[in-house]
C-alpha cells in the first residue's frame, strides 16, 4: 500500500498512537467528551490524508482544505485540555510539536496542488 508510505500519513498515525497510549490517564470527565472529539478529529486527519493520497491532483485540493481545517480544530482541542489540565505540558508539548509539523506537511502539499 503505497499510501501509508507517505511521511504526512505516517506522522498522524504516530500522533494516533499517542493518543491511545494516553487515554486512560485522561480523567474520566474529558475522556468521553473533549479528548474524545480530539480522537475524532485525528481519524478525519488521518482519513481525509488517505483520502487525497489516492485522488488526481484536481481532486484533492478540497479534501485536503478540509483536512486542514481538521487539524485547525485539533490545534484547538490539544491547547483546551492543557488549559483544564486533561494534559499536563510534557504531554501537550509533543502533541502541539507532532500537530505543527503535520499542518506543515499539509500546508506543503496543499502549495503543491495548487500548482
């Protein structure tokens, strides 16, 4: 599967890891709720990634907008549940850091489509 040879898909499959391997050390109150949806919004990342790897260059713009907006809204989950200390900063910090590089990849590869 040539897809999951795609650095962008293999850093959000990392991030994904990371998650699951933290998710019962996230109180049970935001587990079922903001961290939860965090998850969510890493599947869309990580489905809408996959999604455009196997689209024509004019397809995958619009899905990759989207996915981009996704990673926006997952920028947003990490920073609240550091804010209500869901996670603590050690952990925040390698999520925003993994979260960064993955919008920089998309960013990257958005500029590329659009040429």
């Amino acid at each position: 599967m040539q897809e999951l040879d795609i650095p962008i898909f293999k850093k959000a499959y990392d991030l994904y890891r990371q998650f699951h391997e933290i998710r019962n050390k996230i109180p049970k109150q935001e587990r079922y709720t903001l961290f939860q949806k965090s998850e969510n919004a890493l599947l869309e990342v990580i489905e809408g990634i996959l999604r455009a790897s196997q689209m024509s260059k004019e397809e995958k713009l619009p899905v990759l907008k989207d996915t981009a907006s996704k990673i926006s809204l997952l920028r947003v989950f990490v920073r609240l549940m550091k804010d209500i200390k869901a996670i603590d900063l050690k952990i925040y910090t390698i999520f925003e850091s993994n979260i960064d590089e993955i919008g920089r990849m998309l960013g990257g590869w958005i500029k590329a489509s659009k040429e």
